[in-house]
C-alpha cells in the first residue's frame, strides 16, 4: 500500500521538470493528483501519462486558482496535498542584476514566484482544513541561502516564499487547521530551466555549455546535479505522515552548495 493512499494531491508547474516527477512520484504512493500548468498541451500529455487529471492554470491568476479549487471540491471532494511549484526565470532577454533589472521583469518574477505561492496557499487552505487537515510544500531555491545578483528577482522573490510559509505554518497551527506548510529548496536540478539558465551564462562568458556545466559541476560539494526524483522524494518525504511534526521549515536539496557559498 502507497504512503498517500486516499489523498488527493495539487501540484503546479506539473507539466515537466521538477513538478512532474513530483506529480508523479505523489501518483506512485497512491495519491489522486491535479496537475496544473500554464502549458496546457504538454501538462495534458504529462498527466495522462502518470495517471493524474489536468486543469490548465497560471498560478499569478487569482480567479484561476480559484476555479481550480472548485474543480478539485467538485470532483473530488477533498484536498490533502498542494505542491507550490510553478516558477520562473523571467525573460531571458532581461538584464538580472539589480543595477540594470527593468521593473516589468520583477514584477513578473515575483507574480509567479512569490504571488502565485501565496495564492495557491490562500485558496487552499480553506480547503486542507475541511478535508481534516494536510500538507503545503513550495518549492523555493537554494537562491534564498545564498545572494544571487545574476539573479536578483529570482533570489528575491523565493526568499520571500521562505518568510510566506513560516507565516502560513503558524497561521494554520494557531488556527488549529492540522495543515503543515514547509518550503524544499533546489540548488541545481537538471530541468529545462536549469538548461536554458546555464546555456545563457554559457554564452555570456565565451564557452561552450558543456564547459560551463562541468565548472559549475565542481563547485557542488557533493559533485553532481540533482534530477527532479531527487526533489520529488524531498517533497514526498514533507507531503507523508513521516513529517507529521515538521512545520514552517526549509529543506535544502542542494548537494551541499549553499554549504560552500
Ligand atoms: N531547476 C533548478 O535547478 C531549480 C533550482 C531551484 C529551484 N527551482 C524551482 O523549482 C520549480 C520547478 O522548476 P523546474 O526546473 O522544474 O522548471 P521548468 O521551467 O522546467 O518547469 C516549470 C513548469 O512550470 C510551468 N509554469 C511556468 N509559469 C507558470 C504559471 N504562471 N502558472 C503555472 N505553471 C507555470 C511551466 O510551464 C513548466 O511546466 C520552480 O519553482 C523553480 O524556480 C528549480
């Protein structure tokens, strides 16, 4: 028997990189899971490989979150699980550094990544608490742990997810709504953001991408790239009763990068 038998699950971003293994490893332990995503061809696709419903979803939209909610209370009566996943990079055109960085590009970043998490958590909740209570994880970044000029809104935005999910922990438990709310942090997961990131530092600094990775390789302690299965087992890990006591906290997935920086 799955570790999430009878649960429904909520995951953005689902429709690849780290939100579908997570949908998907969610899925395997016996989860019913939504998938979301703004690509709705692609999230289709992903849910109905891994048996999971898809609702397509920009997370920034308060009115879409809302009707997402209604989907799940319609169809499946309950909710236990959100995964705040969806995020961005930003334009890939736009200066990041906080001299240079235009304001729209901000204002977008902090949309998706802090706004949508905010709201994914606000729309939920209502319905976590009625179902008996349950689990909030948001995906962060090591970007909060350590200062990322060549991506300051990035950096800025997640940060503030931290400080978003301390308040919604203890919100919750003071509301006694049995709802935990955690954050996971990624330091460098082998997705299509992580790809087009590097590719573009690549290129700023004259080398090939594979030069680049291999550097950067190196600088992670533990000497490797995390796949999104090594995320999805994080966020299985704070979805399951196993972290039944574990609230407002940030766990880093990381290699140990944050450790060396
Ligand atoms: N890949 C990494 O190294 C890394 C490191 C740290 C944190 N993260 C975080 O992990 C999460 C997933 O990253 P990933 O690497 O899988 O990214 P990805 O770009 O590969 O996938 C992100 C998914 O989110 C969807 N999405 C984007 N904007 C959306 C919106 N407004 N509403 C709904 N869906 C939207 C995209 O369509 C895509 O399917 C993000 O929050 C990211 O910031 C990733």
């Amino acid at each position: 028997m799955g570790r999430l038998e009878g649960r429904v699950a909520l995951v953005t971003g689902a429709a690849r990189g780290i939100g579908l293994a997570a949908a998907e490893r969610l899925a395997c332990e016996g989860a019913t899971v939504v998938a979301t995503d703004v690509d709705a061809e692609a999230g289709r696709a992903a849910a109905d490989r891994i048996g999971a419903t898809f609702l397509r979803h920009d997370v920034a939209d308060e009115a879409q979150w809302q009707a997402v909610v209604a989907a799940v209370r319609e169809r499946h009566g309950a909710l236990h699980a959100v995964v705040n996943n969806a995020g961005i990079e930003g334009d890939p055109e736009a200066a990041k550094d906080p001299e240079h960085a235009p304001l729209a590009d901000w204002n977008r970043i902090f949309a998706v990544n802090a706004g949508g998490v905010f709201l994914g958590c606000k729309h939920t909740i209502p319905l976590l608490a009625q179902s008996g209570g349950g689990s909030i994880v948001n995906v962060a970044s090591v970007a909060t742990l350590v200062p990322t000029p060549f991506i300051t809104a990035y950096g800025a935005a997640k940060s503030a997810v931290v400080h978003l999910t301390q308040s919604v922990a203890l919100h919750c438990a003071q509301a006694g709504h049995r709802i935990r709310c955690n954050s996971v942090h990624p330091g460098q997961v082998n997705t299509p953001m992580l790809q087009g990131l590097f590719a573009r530092f690549a290129a700023q600094a004259g080398v090939s991408a594979e030069a680049f990775g291999e550097n950067f390789r190196q600088t992670i302690p533990l000497g490797a790239y995390q796949e999104p299965a090594d995320i999805a087992a994080a966020i299985l890990f704070l979805v399951s009763d196993e972290s039944r006591y574990v609230t407002g906290q940030a766990l880093a997935v990381d290699g140990g990068y944050a450790l060396a920086h």
